[in-house]
C-alpha cells in the first residue's frame, strides 16, 4: 500500500512514514474497497454476475484507483454481453496504471478481432431497432430482430430478458421461461430475470386451469371397445324423439340430394377447368414473387454489408481517439509537451465516454497554455532565423489554438510568413484577420496596407 499524496510505501503506522500524512482513515478505505473486490470475486466464480457488479462498483467508489476490481468488473460486462461498457471500465483502468495492467491485454486481444468488433457493432444496432419496434408497439417485428441479436451475441443477458418480456406479452409462456433459462445460465441470479421467471410461472398455471376447466365439462364412458365422450349436461331423449329425428334427417337428406348434388355434378366439370387455369396463375405469381423476393434479399444483403464497413469504421477510430488520449496522458506525465499537444489534436472528442471525457479536459486544459507557449516560441525563431516554412507550421497550429494568443502576434507573424515566402494568397486572409480582431493598432493599419 503507498502513501496516496507522497506515493511512499506505508508500513503498519498510522502517519506516512515519508510525508507524515495521518493515513488511519484512508486504510480502512482501501481496505473496504478490498473487501468489496473480494466479495465481488466470490460472486463472480458462481456466475452471480449481477451481483458480482453491484460489490465492483461499491469497491470503486472506495477506491477508484482499484485497478483489479476496475479489470474485473469489465471481464463480468463481457461475459454479460456488454463489450461497450467493457471497454470503457478498461481504458480507465489503463489510464490509471499505464504499465504491467492486465487491461492492455484485454483491449489487444478486441482490437485484434475485427470480426468481433464487427459483431458488436451490429448487436448493439439491432438491439436499438428491437426496442425502437418494442415502443411502436410492433412486438413481432422486435421478437425477430431480437433473435438476430441473439444470435450474434449469445450472452446478451438483456437482449434474453426483453425477448421473454415480449414472449409474456404474447402470452407465450413456455417460450419465455426458455429466454429466462438461457439468460439464468449466464447470470443466475439477476433480479429481472427471476422477477420475470415469476410472471411467466404465474401465467402458465392460469393457462393451465383454463384449460382443466374446459375438459371439466365433457363426460365420457364405455361403450363395448369404443369410449364415448359428450357434453356434461347432454340430455337423453325418448325413442319417440330418436325416431322423429330419423324422419327429419331422411327428409333433410332427400332434399340436399335433389337441390345440391345434382347442380354440384353438372358444376363440377366448369370447376376443374377454372381450377387448372387458376393453378397456372398460381405458378406463373409464385415464380413471379420468388424473383422479386431475391432481388430485395440481395439490395438488403448489399445494405448490411455497407453498413458492418462503416461500423468497424466507427469502432476503429473509437479505439484510436482512446489509444490517443492514453499516449496524450503518458507525454504530459513524462514531460513532453509538444508530442502531449500532437496526440490530444487526434483525439475525437465524439467518441469518448463521459468518464473519458473528463480526463481529456484535464489534460488538454494542462498542455494547452505550454503547448501554445512551445508553438509560439518555435514559430518565432524559425521567422527570425528566415526558415518562413518551419514559422508556418509552428504559428499555424498555434493560431488553430487560440486565434488571439500574444495579443495577436501569432496571427500576425504568420501573415508575414506567408508573405515573405511569397505565399501571397495565403496571407491575405490572415491579414485581414488580424485588421478585424486588432483594429486602431499601429501593427493592424501595417497589415491593412499588406493586405490591399
């Protein structure tokens, strides 16, 4: 355990043995934070995965520094089918412990697998239609899309529970109990997936009863080999009612002989005709739509394949802007300011978490004002020394900072670049910047007679 404001190693005092710092409180702190990483761990080699994240996240609260809780709690989100937030708990790990840390392991082993990037990248997609379709109230076309998603990522403890939440709605009770098994296998003894479990218990022994009490009212007993079943409450009739339904049955029968089989007869060679050419439509239509079927089998083939190339588009430059951020921290860190300024300007900003993005602001707000001072100063001296092509790299980027830095010196002595290397067009606009942002100045009525 080290000292967590001098970085000293600690012994069993109770004050720093280095800076003298009371240390009592914060090593009850780390080792609560233990505690929970431990019971976390217990959870975890049962596959109480839900539980597992709940005792990781209470260890971080402790003690966000805890890297192998951090690593661990990412492993339980992957095992759970959520790689995204797996991801995010390793790149802080790493940001917080640059060396000898398993998660740059990890993040090799996912950026290595394109094709599991790739996967990733579609279930969360789908995922996305599936619940967009479920507040449509189009249940059917979600069940479908959440099979897919299924099927790309068979741990998706969610993705199992909304299909048996869909399942339960449809009244289809043994389906859902089977979602809920799947998803009890990898995580089994999440809340929702037993709170679920129930309902789907509760709705079967409902259909079962229903259908106990419709059996409830048919009777049935022997009669020789044969078992005859009947309504409960069949009343007998007497024989002289047996035999007046003889006689309606007779008459009722001579009278579809006469005025429905005969016509039937003389209908039935018409029928067959119409029948054949009525099959031939049939084949003629199913030919028909079976080539139409392909042709859009094939536009949405195309569709997804454009669409898995502009997703591991995305993910890629998602790991890179991390790689980036990573390289801008371990510069700042190690002193070098200029190749901490390069890494940061690399960095897209749209792809960062929010805990990421926290830690961009923190670095970019500490190189920045010695960056702009280091591109300022080399900008400088190469004008100085005539070497206008080195000045306009240099000024450039500090005048892509900060517009107005030095009171506008930046700005003006890239002008004067420009124009010395007999850019001319290149530095008229800058000259007319600088008349905008600097005007009544001796230098801005200079660059006013530059720029005409």
């Amino acid at each position: 355990m080290i000292c967590y404001k001098c970085g000293a190693q600690l012994d069993s005092s109770e004050s720093c043995p280095n800076c003298g710092t009371k240390i009592k409180l914060y090593k009850k702190i780390i080792m609560a934070s233990n505690a929970y990483y431990n019971a976390g761990l217990e959870k975890a080699s049962v596959r109480d995965l839900s539980g597992a994240i709940d005792s990781l996240k209470m260890s971080l609260r402790f003690n966000k520094r805890n890297t192998d809780a951090r690593n661990l709690l990412g492993l339980v989100y992957c095992e759970m089918g959520e790689v995204v937030a797996a991801l995010t708990e390793w790149v802080i790990s790493k940001n917080y412990q640059p060396k000898d840390n398993r998660a740059s392991f990890y993040l090799d082993e996912i950026q290595q697998n394109k094709g599991k990037l790739e996967a990733v990248n579609q279930t969360i997609k789908k995922y996305n239609q599936a619940l967009l379709y479920c507040k449509q109230n189009s249940r059917d076309l979600a069940i479908i899309q959440l099979k897919k998603v299924l099927s790309l990522n068979p741990k998706l403890v969610v993705g199992h529970q909304l299909l048996a939440l869909l399942y339960i709605q449809e009244k289809k009770y043994e389906l859902a109990k089977k979602s809920l098994r799947n998803a009890g296998k990898i995580d089994v003894n999440n809340k929702v997936t037993l709170r679920y479990l129930k309902e789907a218990n509760l709705g079967l022994r409902e259909q079962n009863s229903n259908k106990k009490q419709k059996s409830d009212e048919l009777v049935s007993y022997q009669s020789g080999n044969e078992t005859i079943i009947q309504p409960k409450y069949l009343k007998d009739t007497s024989a002289f009612g047996t035999i007046v339904n003889m006689i309606i049955g007779i008459v009722i029968g001579v009278a579809i002989t006469g005025f429905l089989v005969v016509p039937g007869v003389r209908r039935s060679a018409q029928e067959d005709a119409n029948k054949a050419v009525l099959d031939a439509n049939n084949i003629i239509s199913s030919k028909n739509q079976s080539i139409a079927s392909l042709e859009a089998e094939i536009e949405e083939l195309a569709g997804q394949i454009t669409n898995m190339q502009i997703a591991g588009e995305d993910v890629t430059s998602q790991v890179n802007s991390y790689d980036q951020l990573l390289q801008a921290y371990i510069c700042n860190e190690n002193g070098d300011v200029d190749a901490a300024g390069t890494a940061l300007g690399m960095v897209q900003q749209a792809h960062l978490s929010e805990a990421a993005l926290q830690v961009y602001n923190t670095i970019n707000g500490k190189v920045n004002e010695e960056y702009l001072d280091i591109l300022y100063k080399d900008g400088y001296n190469a004008y100085s020394s005539e070497d206008y092509e080195a000045a306009i790299e240099h000024l450039l980027k500090a005048v892509e900072i900060d517009i107005s830095y030095q009171n506008g010196n930046a700005l003006y002595y890239l002008a004067q670049a420009y124009r010395k290397s007999g850019d001319l067009e290149s530095a008229k606009p800058y000259y007319q910047k600088f008349v905008e942002l600097f005007p009544n100045t001796e230098r801005a009525a200079t660059a006013a007679r530059y720029a005409e």
